[in-house]
C-alpha cells in the first residue's frame, strides 16, 4: 500500500471510532415542527350545497381530481393554451429555477454532516541564518522543503445543530416545490378564466352586434312612421338613444376582447403581436358532470399553500433547535499527517512521515445574552409559522366554502337565465304569428326581439360565471395531485 494511503487510512479508522462513540450520545433539540391536528369539527359549509338539477352537475365527495381536470371542458384550444403556458410561461419558469436553487442549496448543507478532508502540496527554497540551527538533520542552511499533507475536520454533531440546519434547508427546499405547484395552479385556473372570458366576450359581441341591428332597424321605422305622421319628432330621439347605447357596449366589448387577448399572450409567453389559437365561443365548452368535493383531510395534505405553510413550520423548528445547539459545547476532530522532505525523490517514505489528531471543545462563556436572544428569536418565529399555518388552513377552507355557495347560487341563476330565454324565444314566436295574423304591427316584434336577444346575452354571462366557478373550486381544493 503506497504510504500517504496507509496514513490517511489510520487517520480515518481513529475518526470513524471517535466520531461513532460521540454520535452515540448525540441528541436533537427543538421542537419537531408537525403541523397542527385539524380539529374532527372541520367542514366547508355549515348545511350541504344543492346544485341546481337543470344545471346537470353534481358534487361528489368519492372523485378524487384528475391530473389534467380542464381537459374535461372538451376544448381543445384550451388544452393548447394551457399546455403552452406551462411550458413557456416566465413567471413559472423564474419559480422552477427558484426551486432547483433551493433543492441545491439543501442538498449543499448536507455536507456539514461528513468530515471535510483536504490535500496539499508546498515545494520551498529557505536559507535560515548561521545563527539559527537548520530544521534538516543534515545541518544544512539552505535547501528545498517538500510538504505533501491531508488535513481531515470534522465538527462532531453532538447537540445536532448541524443536522437540524441540513433539515432546515430541506424544509425549505419543500416549501419552494409547493410554491411551483402552487404557481402552476394558479396560472393553469388563470388560462382557463381568460380563454372563457374571451370565449363569452365574443359571444356577448354577437349578441350585441344583433341588438345594434335591431336597434338600427327599430330607428329605421320610427323615421317612416314620422314622416307618414304617424309619430312625433321626439320618438326618433329616443331610438336614436337605444342604438347609440347598444353601440357603445359594442366597442366596449370589442376592446375588452383585444385586451382579453393581449393577456393570454402574455401568459403563453407570446408577445401580442404573435397568432394564438383562441375558443372563439362558450359552446366550445362543456361541463363536467361531476365535480370532486375532496375530504378536509385530504385538502390539508393536497393544497399547495398549506403544504408550503407546513414546511415553513418545519425550518422554523429546525432553527429553534440550531439556536438551541449554538449555546452548547462545540467540539471539533482534526486529523493531519503527511511528509516532509528536502528532495522530492524518498519524499513518501517512512521517515518523512508526519501526523497529528487533534480534538477540540469550545463552549460560549459571555456573550452579553446575544445567544439566548437569538433562540427567543427563533421561538418566536417558530410560534408566528405556526399562527400563519393555521390562517393558511382557515383561508383555504374558506375558498372552498366560498367556490361551493357560488356554485349553488350560479347553478341557479343559470337555470332562471335559461327559463328567461327560452320565455322569451316563445314571446319572439308568438309575436311574428301576431305579425302575420295583422294582430300587431312589425314594430311592436321589435321590442320582443330585443328582449329574447337581451335575455340570450344573460344566458351567455352565466354560462362563464359557471365554468369561472368550476375552475375555482378546482383551485380551491388544490388543482392537480
């Protein structure tokens, strides 16, 4: 065996005996950082949440939420545009490298649990005076110096101050991954609100670009039975009124569309210059028929912000256990041996040889209290990660609740929005039957029409407060596991 292996071998075998012996009697301080129980009274909703029959959903506590749930919408441009966000969207992309900074960070701080070892090698040329005994055997007064040496350090973890930092950063580590999923969520749920805010602003736009013509037409006749005196002057002024109305909601919703787009650009990572594949209408969509209402156990386990706030928890008891370990004995092991010679040829032999082991203790005497404060510190933030975990919980049981009676009073106005349309679709009806009969005059169809369109946009907005609400709850109960 070549002779620097043989000593750092009996370097490491008194290491490994010293270092198994003191871990024998090591301990860890601090509290252990398990989140709190969650109480067995905990609950969404105080009475259960009836859906609207009409409305074809149901709540289902025995469905757990699939991987990818918005493809349950059945569009296929929304499947494109979620799948291009997630892949090229910056703000997701600035959180995922803030993960892999943190994973390394934590996987760098395990390194205070191993021995550190370190090798060298110093070649010199000294002259000592006269005066002064050369360091050589030989007496001589200049000559060359070789040291080739390892050092070996290991801070022993008696109190596990070292091991309570490493389960810190790992903590941390965990709570930036539920922030990527928290973040992957919350753009998924805000693609999904854009693309059917577009899909019901073009909708809306039709509806109103025939309300506009109606409108046009309604001016139209009352600017004949003017002229034929069968009407005052003022009658056009208030037609005149209802068009340029109905027009100004036109180039309102003709904006928020362009705006509507501009957005979903930016959250595929695209500029607004760039083409995007766009649902152009809310019949591309279709509801699922039944929705996931997960368990309150299951919610505290999924969501994303309850996880991080949970590992949160976790460092700052980690920390009040190295505050704790930071007022205690410090004791460290260093090994070092090597040779030592003036030529390099025989440097590696026995006589050459040099070593040392070292054991060290060093233990805080006065500090002016710095210290005990600082543990007061980290007890005080362990208690406020506690405090915030629970608002954590509180607040997600809340967006549940609050996804849940939106969806029940939705549904139902969704239904009336219906029965509205399709009352006044009968009037539409009726009325151009009166019209053929000379019951009534074209006009008076005109009003009747308006309404059925106006009625049809009502149906329209509920229709998106619908898929907006299902999209909620969805975030609400965490998104994907």
């Amino acid at each position: 065996m070549n002779p620097l292996n043989r000593i750092v071998n009996n370097q490491l075998n008194y290491l490994v005996l010293f270092v198994s012996l003191t871990l024998l009697a090591g301990c860890t301080l601090g509290p252990v950082g398990a989140p709190p129980t969650l109480p067995a009274d905990a609950g969404y909703t105080a009475a259960p949440v009836v859906l609207s029959p009409e409305s074809g959903l149901r709540l289902s506590a025995n469905t757990a939420p699939v991987a990818q749930w918005w493809q349950q919408l059945d569009s296929p441009q929304l499947d494109g545009l979620i799948a291009q966000a997630l892949q090229h969207n910056p703000d997701l992309a600035a959180q995922q490298a803030a993960l892999k900074a943190a994973q390394e960070y934590a996987a760098a701080g395990q390194s205070m649990l191993f021995p550190s070892v370190q090798a060298g090698f110093s070649p010199s040329r000294q002259k000592v005076a006269r005066e002064i005994s050369s360091t050589l055997s030989s007496g001589s007064n200049l000559f060359n110096l070789h040291t080739a040496q390892v050092q070996i350090t290991y801070p022993l973890d008696v109190f596990g101050g070292n091991r309570r930092q490493v389960e810190a950063g790992q903590a941390l580590a965990a709570q930036q991954a539920a922030l990527v999923d928290a973040a992957r969520i919350t753009l998924i749920n805000t693609v999904i609100l854009g693309a059917v805010q577009y899909a019901a602003l073009v909708d809306a736009a039709k509806c109103t670009e025939m309300l506009v013509a109606l409108n046009q037409t309604a001016l139209d006749r009352t600017r004949r039975q003017i002229a034929l005196g069968q009407l005052s002057a003022s009658s056009a002024l208030v037609a005149q009124t209802a068009l340029a109305q109905t027009q100004s909601t036109q180039v309102a919703l003709h904006k928020q569309i362009l705006l509507q787009r501009n957005q979903l650009n930016a959250l595929v990572g695209q500029y607004p210059n760039q083409p995007l594949a766009l649902p152009e209408s809310l019949a591309e969509f279709h509801l699922p028929d039944v929705l996931p209402l997960s368990l309150p156990a299951e919610l505290v386990r999924n969501r994303p912000d309850i996880v991080a706030a949970g590992a949160s928890l976790h460092a700052a008891a980690a920390q009040v256990g190295v505050a704790m370990a930071a007022r205690l004995p410090q004791i460290t092991l260093t090994a070092d041996g090597g040779y030592v010679g003036s030529a390099l040829a025989g440097l590696l032999s026995s006589p050459n040889q040099f070593w040392s082991l070292v054991g060290g203790m060093s233990q805080p005497i006065f500090d002016a209290g710095g210290l005990a404060h600082r543990q007061k510190a980290a007890e005080a933030l362990y208690d406020q990660a506690r405090a915030q975990y629970r608002s954590t919980v509180l607040n997600a049981f809340v967006n549940v609740a609050d996804s849940l009676h939106a969806l029940q009073e939705d549904s139902s106005a969704r239904t009336l929005a219906a029965q509205t349309e399709q009352l006044a679709g009968q009037s539409w009806l009726a009325a151009q039957k009166q019209v053929e009969l000379g019951a009534i005059s074209p006009f008076d169809v005109l009003s009747v029409e308006q309404s059925y369109r106006q009625a049809s946009l009502a149906v329209v907005q509920s229709e998106a407060v619908m898929y907006m609400d299902v999209a909620a709850l969805y975030q609400a109960l965490g998104g994907t596991w």
